[in-house]
C-alpha cells in the first residue's frame, strides 16, 4: 500500500509536471523578443547638462518626472492610447502565439479592456533606478519588429504627456497675467472711445494746445492796439482833423471787440476751452495712465512665461529602442531544469 502511495506521488509530483515542462518549454511555448530603451526625464533648467551627466550618476534629472511616465504607461490611459495607433490584440491574440501566453488563452482567458489592459502590463515594464534617475523601457513581444514598434510608439507618447503636463502648467502660470492684459487693454479702447465722443460733442481735438493759440492770437491783437492806439494819440495831437482819426478808431473798437470775444472763447462761459479743459486733462490723463498700466501687464505676461518655462520636462533618449537579433525567452533549459529541481525536492520531502 506504501509503495502505491510512493509511486503516485512519483508521478504527480515528479514524472508529471516533468513531463509538461518539456512538453511547454520544449516545443509549444512561443519565442519572446524584448526590445530595451534607456531614458531620463530632465527639466528645463537642467537640459545644458546633457545626456552625459545622467550616465554619470550626475542628479540634476527628475526622479519625479520619471514616475510621471512610469505611472502612465502602468495606467489604462496609457494602454488606451497605445492600443489607438497599436495592433494591441493582434499582436499578443495571435493563434500562431502558444495557447498559454496569447491574450485569449489559457492563462489570460478573457479579451475585455481590462484583460487586455492586466495583459499590457505584464508586457510593458518600465523600471526607474532612483540613484541616477535613468528609466529602463522594456517591452515583450512575439516579433522583434513589433517588440522595437510598440517601445517607439510608447516613448512618443510619454512625450506627449510631457508636453501636455508643460503646456497646462504653462496655461496656469500665465492665466491670471493674460487676463490683466486683456483687461487693461479693454480699458484702453474705452479710453479712446471717450476721447472721441469728447471731440466729436465739442468740435475740440485738445482744448489746452487750442487755447494757446487763441491766447497768442488775443496777444498779438492787444499788442496790434496798443500800435494803433500810439498812433491814433499822435494824429489827434498833430492833426485833430484828420479824417482818418474815425476809421482808425473804428479798427481799433473792432479789434477790443474781437479781443473779448476771444477771451471769452478761451475762458468765462460752459463752451470756453477752460471749462472743457478740465474734463479733456481727465480723460488723457487716465488714458496716460492706462497705456503704463498695459506696458506693466504685458510685461508681467512676459515674466509668467518665462518663469513656466522652468521645471518643464523634457524626455532625453539615451539609447533608442532596439529590435532584438533573436528571442529572450523562453529560457528552455533554464525552466526545464527549475521544474526538475522542484520537483525532486518536493518528491524527496513527501516520499
């Protein structure tokens, strides 16, 4: 009964499973091709220091922006995007693939998104070494050619998300300031709009710079009757009946009377150019006032973009995705031998 009992357990545990490990390793399980790439993710301030410093151990790369891309790939996003411009399911559902490693098969048995999504990440393996920030790409595949694409494909769309990251942190740095500017921009056109209302209600373009010349007119008026006056005086004293003396006279009443309507025009009533001075100075002043608020704006736009700029990532290549000369895995003899040692040491324990 013993020997019985020892020789089913010979089988079981030993002969059988022996047996399959040859049968799988030996001849069903497919070829694996691994194509390896090698990065770093360097932010903006740190991109002069070149690939050389990463492979030197140099810690001016983001260990940060490594976990970026490597929580992405691991995401369903990830696969998402990579099955869009990826044969995903071809690639790893094909019947030529062995019927325990293809998705579909025995041991991933469904095809749902997320079957296919658990099957993408135990294809894609992207290992972070935190003590030089160097990310290693790894991707298995049936083919080497297809290995080699979907690891291209892969880095591609981790910049991308690197760019998208920069351009949304970008768009926040510079959203309050881009809004200052459209606002005092906006102020200044209302300003221009009330300059030209003002011009257009009052005929005046600028009542200070047309009240100058009125007065300089009025000046060379008055100083026109004082010559007319002197020689009005003389001719009255030397000549009393000159018939001239009333018409110079008359020129001079005329020019006093042109003289105070001018005056009038230039201050002493609600169209003076006084009375709209005040409103006029107002108006450019604030008008002023807004175009050095826009210069500061514009400037402070200029200053948030700039400062966005800093600490952007960027992905450096080190080395490029390689298509593989021949198959990684499976490690035939290597797993035949494993399963032996097993085997036998479980068969010696429960014999």
């Amino acid at each position: 009964m013993k020997s019985l009992f020892a020789r089913k357990i010979f089988w079981i545990l030993f002969v059988i499973p022996n047996a399959l490990s040859v049968l799988y390793f030996g001849i069903i399980a497919s070829p694996q091709y691994i194509s390896e790439s090698r990065f770093v993710v360097a932010q903006a301030d740190d991109r002069s220091a070149g690939a050389l410093a990463a492979l030197m151990g140099s810690g001016s790369y983001s260990l940060g922006g490594a976990y970026i891309i490597h929580d992405y790939l691991e995401s369903w996003e990830g696969m998402l995007a990579a099955a869009r411009q990826f044969p995903l399911r071809q690639a790893y559902g094909s019947n030529a693939i062995d019927p325990i490693g293809r998705l579909g098969g025995l041991w991933y048995y469904e095809t749902s998104e997320v079957s296919l999504w658990n099957y993408f990440r135990s294809k894609v393996v992207d290992g972070v070494d935190d003590r030089d920030n160097v990310s290693t790409l790894q991707v298995y595949a049936y083919d080497a050619a297809s290995a080699k694409a979907l690891n291209t494909l892969l880095l591609a769309q981790s910049q991308d998300l690197l760019n998208r990251l920069n351009q949304e942190k970008a768009a926040e740095a510079t959203q309050v300031a881009a809004a200052n500017v459209k606002t005092v921009r906006a102020r200044l056109q209302a300003d221009g709009a009330r300059l030209a209302d003002f011009r257009d209600q009052h005929l005046l373009f600028d009542p200070s710079q047309q009240a100058t010349i009125q007065m300089d007119m009025v000046s060379r008026l008055k100083e026109a009757v004082l010559r007319k006056q002197s020689e009005l005086s003389t001719l009255e004293a030397a000549t009393p009946n000159n018939p001239g003396i009333p018409n110079l006279r008359n020129q001079i009443a005329a020019m006093q009377s042109q003289i105070q309507s001018q005056g009038t025009v230039v201050s002493g009533s609600e169209n003076s150019f006084s009375s709209h001075g005040v409103e006029y100075d107002g108006l450019v002043a604030e008008q002023a006032n807004d175009r050095q608020l826009l210069l500061s704006a514009e400037q402070g736009l200029q200053t948030a973009q700039l400062n966005a700029q800093h600490g952007q990532y960027y992905l450096e290549i080190l080395s490029p995705p390689n298509q593989p000369p021949e198959p990684q895995y499976p490690r035939r003899l290597e797993s035949m031998l494993i399963v032996f040692a097993v085997t036998l040491v479980l068969w010696s324990i429960l014999r």
